[in-house]
C-alpha cells in the first residue's frame, strides 16, 4: 500500500493523466505533495513533493474553447 506524502489534504477530485492514453485516478493536493492515484492499478502513481515543483501551468484557451488541464513542471 502506498503511503500519502500529505498530513493534511486541502483538495482531492478525479482527474485523468496522459502518459500513452489515459489513466483515470484521483488527484490529491496537500500540504507536502501534489498527488495522484490511479483508481485501477494501486501500484501507478505519482507523488511530487512542493519543493520540487518549480511552477504550475493553467487555464488553457484554444480558439476561443476552454480546455479544462493544467501541467505542473519540475526542477529535473
């Protein structure tokens, strides 16, 4: 079982990661990691830790449609 990098959560919903087609999971957001758990293979997750988070890109707009996605760059 995969510990949480997080002690408190400050927003968890459903989310959808691309890596090779779409994995569907959770995505948690804390006070230590951003995370994200795939709902189907408990062992396929990410677990990024703020401190190597450098910044978060948002709020997509593609001829006049917003599309709904964010990417979150790191330092390596």
């Amino acid at each position: 079982m995969v510990k949480s990098l997080n002690t408190k959560m400050d927003m968890s919903c459903k989310g959808t990661w691309y890596r090779n087609g779409p994995f569907y999971g959770n995505i948690m957001v804390g006070d230590n990691a951003f995370e994200f758990y795939n709902e189907t293979k408990l062992q396929d997750y990410i677990q990024i830790p703020w401190d190597e988070i450098t910044y978060v890109v948002a709020d997509v707009y593609f001829g006049g449609k917003y599309i709904p996605r964010f990417e979150i760059r790191t330092k390596s």
